[in-house]
C-alpha cells in the first residue's frame, strides 16, 4: 500500500471509530505491506558514503524535519515511482511470510498515480498482479476550481514553502470543524468523526516542493510526464492487469473523471470502477474513502472482496 501527497501510513492504519483499511484487509487474510516512500514517515536518507571505506559509515540525514533535512536531496515523481516503489515491493516480497512472487497494489490517491507511472515505464515485467486505485488521478479531464487556481503557474507553486504542514494541520482542522463547508472539498465532515484530529494529524507530512511543481504541470497540462514518458500514452500499450478504481463521488481534489480515467485509457486491462457514496448527507469526498463512519461497509468490504477475487499468486495472497 502507497499512501498519497503529504500524508504517511498512519492514515491506511487508523480510523476514528473502527477498523482501518489495514486492520480490515488482514482480518480478511491478507498479508498486507504498507510503504513510506522518501518524505513520508519515518523514512531516511541515505547520504553518499565519505572518505570511510566502511558502508555502516554513511550518514543518515531525516528527509523532512529540521535543518539536516535540507541536505537531503530534492525528489519528485521519478524517484518516488521509480526507485522507491519497487524497492518497497521487492522488499516485501522478499520478505513475505507467503511464496508470493507478485505483489497486489494499492495506491491511495498520489500513490496510485505512482503505480500507474511505474507501471508505464515497466508495462510487462512489474511483479503487480493487481492494481486499486483509491482516489489515484492520472488524466485531469475534470478540475475543481480551486484546484484550477492552485496550479496555474507551476513555478509559483513550487515556490510555496513547505515546512511545518502537520504543525499548520494541528491548529487548522479543529477550527475548521466548525465551518465544515471549507473542508467540503477534502471531506464531508459528517460522514467523519473529528473529535480526534490530534490523532488523525500525525498522518500530515511536509510536501515536496519539485513535486508540488510537478503536480501543477502535470494537473494544467492534463497528462503525467516522469522521466521523459507521456504515462497516459505508455498505459495504453498496458496488458491484462486487472485494475479497480474507487472514487469518490463529491471529491474536490480527484474528481470522478480524474480517479477513473485509467479505465478509458488502459482498453487493454480489466478494469472495474466503484463509486462510492450517495445523495443528500451521503455523498464523499477524498478522506471519506479512508476515514468515514461507514468506510467500512463503502470502501474496505468491496475492495477486500475484489482483491480476494483475484487469482491468487502460488496459492498466496500479499
């Protein structure tokens, strides 16, 4: 599992009421593997070995907090894709308590976009049996209009500073609990109980800023280009893997033609949409497909029950 833009795993392993997606997926049986890429979590860079012939010697520099993190190297879509997924997943199937040889994965919001870049650049030889997508853009078709606005010059926003998010987020989603209809572009604040936020924070990472200025390319000029590839164009030449996107049926960051893009445009998969929620008080937005009061029911059940669909790999499930 890859979770998305400026959040880490805790998210994929809490819920303010019940059962996180993780604790759901391996009350189902799965062997379940959740990855923070460079930037999320605990994750670390690293450095170049010095003079010191010794390996262990290297120096360990954090990727987001203090003034050590600013020695860390920039990053962006290439070496999130590229480089620190398939580390992550031949690291898990090396490690996997089952015979596995392939991995199902699961991309929450960014980190879908992130598979489908992977996938792209390696269309045969990916070791993905299967691919969700949970809220994971690849053709901006549709943009919300805020989102319009954010990206509408992409060196200006790569400018923006990107320190101290989670401390903002601390002080920000209490107040803003209480004028629900500013979050109604992330989430339905009823469907989410936030009585929490202490707890649901520490999820909320310091972005990117090439990132940020490659998102806002990227979301202006329709298509995601990585490392020279058009990833809209390469998925197409993509071959039988089976691809569920869930999405969010009010969502204001990913809309609906966004999220589902991917069935359009890889013809040579088997792909299924889910869309979750309803009219009235009922409809979604991003973080009500991780944390809503029935994400449970709306989103955990029906993706385990299509992963569990899937053929499994050696009589294994990872």
């Amino acid at each position: 599992m890859i979770p998305g833009y400026a959040m880490n795993v805790f998210i994929l392993n809490f819920h303010p009421t019940g059962m996180s997606m993780i604790e759901y997926l391996c009350a189902q049986g799965f062997e379940v593997w959740a990855a923070n890429l460079r930037g999320q979590g605990a994750s670390i860079y690293i450095g170049e070995p010095g003079p010191e012939k010794n390996a262990s010697k290297r120096r360990r520099l954090s990727w987001r907090r203090g003034a050590r993190a600013a020695r860390a190297p920039k990053y962006g879509f290439r070496e999130l894709s590229l480089v620190d997924f398939p580390c992550a997943r031949d690291f898990a199937l090396a490690h996997s308590q089952t015979s596995a040889t392939e991995v199902h994965a699961i991309g929450c919001s960014l980190g879908g976009s992130l598979l489908y870049a992977y996938l792209a650049h390696n269309p045969r030889d990916h070791q993905i049996a299967s691919m969700t997508a949970i809220g994971g853009p690849l053709r901006w078709d549709d943009i919300h209009p805020a989102m319009r606005a954010a990206v509408r010059f992409p060196i200006l926003t790569g400018l923006i500073p990107t320190r101290g998010t989670r401390q903002a987020a601390r002080v920000m989603l209490p107040v803003l609990k209480r004028v629900p209809r500013v979050l109604s572009i992330y989430m339905n604040a009823q469907q989410i109980n936030l009585d929490d936020s202490e707890s649901m924070v520490q999820t909320v990472e310091d972005p990117s800023s090439r990132l940020n200025y490659q998102i806002a390319r990227w979301v202006k000029n329709r298509d995601l280009h990585v490392d020279g590839l058009n990833v809209t164009e390469a998925l197409a030449q993509l071959n039988d893997l089976p691809i569920l996107c869930i999405v969010a049926n009010a969502d204001g960051i990913v809309p609906v033609a966004a999220a589902s893009s991917v069935c359009d445009i890889a013809g040579k998969c088997t792909t299924k949409i889910l869309q979750v929620g309803g009219d009235g008080n009922d409809w979604y937005a991003h973080a009500d497909l991780f944390v809503s009061e029935n994400a449970q029911a709306t989103v955990f059940k029906p993706m385990g029950d299509w992963l569990y669909a899937q053929p499994l790999i050696q009589a294994d499930r990872i």
